[in-house]
C-alpha cells in the first residue's frame, strides 16, 4: 500500500491475511512476535472512549495492532492525495477487511467506511 509505485490488489491482501493466519509465511511464534503488539499507541482521531467501540490501539512491527471489543484485529493502512488504502485481520475470525478508495486519507467519508467494516464483521462474529 506504499505510495511510491508498489502495486497490491485487494486479493492480494486477503491471500497475504491468509497466509498470515494459517501460518504458512511465519511459524506460529514468529507470527505472534510480529502482529503482537509492542507499545501503547494514540486511538485514532474520533474513536468512541467508551462502549463496545472502544479501542485500545498499539503499534506493532510495522502495522497496528488493536484490541475492538473483544476482537485483536491488525492492519495497515495510508493514503495520498486522491486515494487510500486499509487492510484489517480480525485474527481468530477469520475475517478480513480491505478497503481501497479515491478518498483522501483524512476523509470523513473513508473513516465511515471504515466504521461500517468494523462493525459489520464484530456484529456478524460476535
């Protein structure tokens, strides 16, 4: 998702959760040292404190690592003018997000997006 010509697809994304999950690009101790999170991190911008939206955010080797409800999820995500890019494990769910939109990255209408995945698939898992 870098924007300096590096090039994914949404399928992509999802084989790379994939194999992430079932272990197949690190052994289970190395995946956990590497989505496991390493340091308190800053809650996005507009994240409910309290209820069961509540975040508790992390940064991890190089993704986010959040705790939502009762869901670890990791991701990454950024943008550039005109356009944006976030990819959410909701690991032991099984679930996947990737959003990839014309938007920019502090869009009110992406973060709703964003919203609307997360509380989709905690709805529907839960």
């Amino acid at each position: 998702m870098p924007s300096v010509g590096a090039f994914s697809s949404a399928p992509d994304l999802v084989r790379l959760a994939q194999a992430l999950q079932n272990h197949k690009l690190l052994t289970r101790p190395y995946t956990e040292l590497y989505v496991g999170p390493k340091f308190p991190a800053a809650p996005p911008p507009g994240a409910p404190s309290t209820g069961p939206a509540r975040r508790e955010a992390f940064q991890a080797y190089g993704l986010n690592s959040t705790i939502l409800g009762d869901f670890r999820v990791i991701g990454h995500g950024g943008g550039v003018g005109g356009g944006n890019a976030n990819w959410n494990v909701y690991l032991e769910h099984d679930w996947v997000g990737v959003v990839l939109s014309n938007y920019d990255l502090d869009s009110k209408l992406f973060m709703d997006i964003l919203g609307k995945e997360r509380e989709a698939i905690t709805s529907a898992a839960g």
